[in-house]
C-alpha cells in the first residue's frame, strides 16, 4: 500500500530534482566554464571539447541531485509511516 501512495510523491520528487539540478548546473557551469549558457550539442560554432564536458557535468549534476532527492524522500515518508516506501 505505501509503495502505491509513494508513487505520486516520487513524481513529484523527480519533478523537483530535475529543477534543482537545473538551477545547480547553471551555478556549476558558471564557475567551471565561465560562461553564462552551457553549449549545446548542435551549436555549430561549439567544439566537441566544449560540448562533451559540458554534458557530462549536466549529466552527473542531474544524477547525483535526482539520487540525493530521491533517498531524501523516502527517508522521509519512511519517518512518517514506518516501511521503506520502494
């Protein structure tokens, strides 16, 4: 039962994670590349030396904020019910 109450919750959770990690990586990026905007993928006037680093910081910022999200709240509705919600 808590696993199918938990369900809306984790959308939520991934739903703030993905904003943190948003917000974070443009902090990041900030200091790391010194530039107001990551370059994307299919900016032509990007090297592959910009673009490759760039993704790979977006991509660990959001994995590691998405985990740190998702073991908080279920730390969280665990305190709160008692089971391990997943």
């Amino acid at each position: 039962m808590i696993k199918l109450l938990y369900k809306p919750l984790g959308v939520l959770f991934g739903v703030l994670g993905g904003v943190l990690a948003g917000a974070l990586f443009k902090r990041l990026w900030k200091l790391v590349g010194g530039a107001e905007d990551a370059p994307k993928a299919t900016d032509e006037d990007r090297r592959w030396r910009e673009v490759l680093p760039a993704a790979a910081l977006q991509g660990a910022t959001l994995a590691v904020v998405k985990a740190a999200v998702d073991r908080s709240g279920a730390t969280a509705v665990r305190k709160a019910t008692g089971p391990w919600p997943a």
